[in-house]
C-alpha cells in the first residue's frame, strides 16, 4: 500500500503508538488512543509532532475507531 509523503510522519506515528490505546470499560473496546504517549513517542521514533501530524494522526485514529465499530456491531 501507498503513503503519501506528507502522510508518512503520522503513519510512523500510528504505528509507533500502536500499544498505547486506552481501552474502555469491560468491553476493553479502543476508545481512543493515550494522547499523553504522543509526544514522548514522536520524540523518541525522531518525528516532530506538528499541528498537521496530530490532525493527519487523528484521521487515522478515528478510522480505525470506526472499523471496530463496525466489527462490533456485526458480532450482535
């Protein structure tokens, strides 16, 4: 699969992020990820965490919160 250049630094990212989703309730459903691990993962993987890469970033997170949706609803 392709990635744009200017989309790569937050695909790194998601990546990178990729054990540090907050989990909610008994479900254990993502509900989103640890904005708190953000900035010292974009620090440690060498990516400046720009405006532009949280947005590109949270394109992807709400895209996979809806695929899950998605699968959960299918399962009921």
């Amino acid at each position: 699969m392709a990635v744009w250049p200017e989309n790569w630094p937050a695909v790194q990212l998601f990546v990178a992020l990729g054990t540090q989703w907050r989990r909610a309730g008994m479900t254990g459903a993502r509900s989103g990820l640890d904005y708190g691990a953000i900035a010292p993962t974009a620090a440690l993987v060498g990516i400046e965490a720009t405006a532009d890469t949280m947005r590109r970033l949270q394109i992807l997170e709400n895209r996979v919160l809806a695929i899950d949706a998605r699968r959960r609803a299918k399962r009921t």
